[in-house]
C-alpha cells in the first residue's frame, strides 16, 4: 500500500485540512459574520434613537419610556456583536495553529518521500519555500473569506432588505451598484491572477538562489566567487522587480475604475434619490440618516474587499505554486511509514 497522495487542486487540498477540524472552522465563520451586523444593525438603531428624538413632543423628563426601547435595542445589539468578534477570534486562535501545523508536516512528509533524482534536479531553498508558502497563503486565503468577502455578502443581503422596506428603488441602485462593482473586480481578475503567479514564481526562484548560495559558502569562499554569486543572483532580483511592479500596477489600474464607480454609484445615485426622496416628505429624519450611514459602511465594506481581491488572487497564485511540490508523483513507493518514522 503507498503513501496516500494529497488533493492537488487548491479547493480540495484546502477542504481536506479544513475537514480536521470542521466543528471549529464553522462556528468561527458563524461567529465571523459579527463584522456584518455591525455594520448594518447599529445605523438601524440608531434611526430608530433619531425618529422618536425627533417626533416625541412630550415634557423630557418623560422621554425615558419614549426612549427605552431604542435604548435596549442598542444594548442588545452591542452585546451580541461584541459577543461575536470575541468568540470568532478566540475559535480562530484554536483552529488556524493546527491548521497551518498539518498542511506543514503532510507537504514535508509528501515531499521527503521522493527519490533522491528528486533533490538532486531542485533547489533545496525553493522546496523550503514552498513548504513554508502553503500555509501562510492557506491561512490567508481562508481569513479573506472568512473575514471579508462572506461578511461583506451578508451585510448586502442585509442592506437591501431594509433598502427594500424604505423603498425599493433605494435596494435596485445598492444592487446596480454593487453588481458594477463586481465586475471590475472580476474583469481585472484575470490579469491580477497571472501578474501575482508569475511573481510568485519569480520569487520562489529567487529565494531559492538565496538558500542554495548560502547554503554552498564554503565553495563560495573557497573559489572566490563572490562577484559571480552577486552577479548572477542580480538576474534573478531583477526579474522579480519586474514582475513585481507589473502585479502592482495592475492593481492600481483596477482600484482606479473601482473609484469612478463608487462617485457615481453611492454619491450621485443613492444620496442624490435620498436627498430628492426627503424634500418630498416620504423620508424621515431617521430614516435618511439610516441610509447614509449603511450606504457609507456597505461602500466600506465592499471598497476593502476590492483591495483585497487582488491580494486573494495573489495568495491564490503563491498557494497554486506552492502545490507544484505534491502534484508530482513519488518515483519509488514504499508501505505507509516504512522506516520513515512521518504520519
């Protein structure tokens, strides 16, 4: 019997160290969407505060009872979303250690049982680098979607069925807006993918140059080749500055439309039909400050995300490299553990 191979696509290996600890990982993310409702329940709360401040006409010694429930709202809703960022970092803090511990231990123990033909065509810095990539990008990709892009849905979900209760029209240019938004992220995410992956390749090879050099100083110095090793390490910086620059520009370029998009969208569309909605008497006072403040946090929440798709690419890119190292098949295949002493 041989040594059970790991999944090799991104999706599948990430899902079978995630299935270690599922309990963990899902009440993590439950607990994550925190960040959505408070984005979303305090300008509720407090439309609610400014509409019976702004309506009650009784003496104001009174206006406790007026008050009391917008008042227990807000208790509320503080306990419970403070509760939640508690628990999601405190769960988190126990699942992402063993996370990152056996995606580290089952790609070296994969990787050690190749042949030795196998070590002797690579850098041992580069397979080093590897190793050490997958779990960082692993854990990386896993809080951007844990941490951001599923929260930021949620919180649209949200936003759009109180939009809906004020006014319909107000939930189709959110929607509008969003689905522009979407699609520049999406239009750009091609070239964000390719520009981060050959990066990351130009960097593992670096790195790997580094390892190697040093790692070989004894015949560095016995053959006074430190100009030669300079020089030749110079290539290799150079095309990683390259490929570098390009990831960031293309980055720039895609934060640049998100930007023109966002003037038009939010400030002109939404708060231009809000402001035009109050002259007409069917907005209240509270009702206005409502959908500016959850307008101004789902732009928010929907800018970042923007940002950090180019870095989800990214990771995506470093992580897909780094499982070059586990796509191959062993040349030699012995039983489970035979004389390894490795799970």
């Amino acid at each position: 019997m041989s040594y059970r191979r790991l999944p090799t696509t991104l999706a599948a290996f990430s899902w079978f160290f995630i299935k270690k600890n599922l309990t963990l990982f899902i009440f993590a993310l439950l607990f994550a969407l925190a960040w959505a409702l408070d984005n979303t329940l305090w300008p509720y709360v407090i439309m609610q505060l400014i509409d019976v401040i702004t309506t009650y006409e009784g003496p104001k010694e009174d206006a406790w009872y007026a008050l009391s429930y917008p008042i227990f709202l807000g208790i509320t809703t503080w306990l419970l979303i403070e509760t939640g960022y508690r628990l999601h970092g405190l769960l988190f803090a126990r699942f992402l250690p063993k996370f990152e511990a056996n995606i580290r231990l089952s790609m070296f123990s994969y990787v050690l049982r190749h042949s030795h033909h196998y070590f002797t065509q690579r850098l041992a810095g580069d397979i080093a680098n590897r190793i050490s990539d997958m779990p960082k990008s692993s854990t990386r990709l896993l809080l951007l979607v844990v941490q951001l892009f599923i929260p930021v849905f949620v919180a649209l979900v949200i936003s759009s069925l109180f939009f809906f209760h004020i006014s319909a029209l107000f939930t189709y240019i959110l929607l509008s807006w969003i689905f522009v938004h979407l699609a520049i992220c999406l239009s750009f995410s091609k070239s964000c993918s390719q520009a981060s992956h050959l990066h990351s390749q130009a960097r593992s090879q670096l790195v790997g140059r580094v390892v190697d050099s040093l790692s070989n100083h004894a015949n560095v110095r016995l053959f006074a080749r430190y100009r030669h090793e300079v020089e030749h390490l110079s290539h290799f910086q150079a095309d990683e500055k390259k490929k570098h620059w390009y990831s960031l520009w293309v980055i720039e370029k895609m934060k640049f439309a998100l930007s023109i998009v966002s003037f038009f969208g939010v400030n002109i569309a939404i708060n231009g039909y809000m402001l035009y909605e109050w002259q007409q008497g069917n907005l209240t006072t509270g009702e206005v400050v409502f959908i500016f403040n959850t307008t101004s946090n789902i732009t928010t929440m929907a800018w970042f995300a923007g940002l950090e798709l180019p870095n989800l690419f990214k990771e995506m890119g470093v992580a897909r490299q780094a499982l070059a190292v586990i796509e191959e098949t062993h040349e030699i295949t012995d039983p489970v553990n035979a004389g390894y002493g490795l799970p």
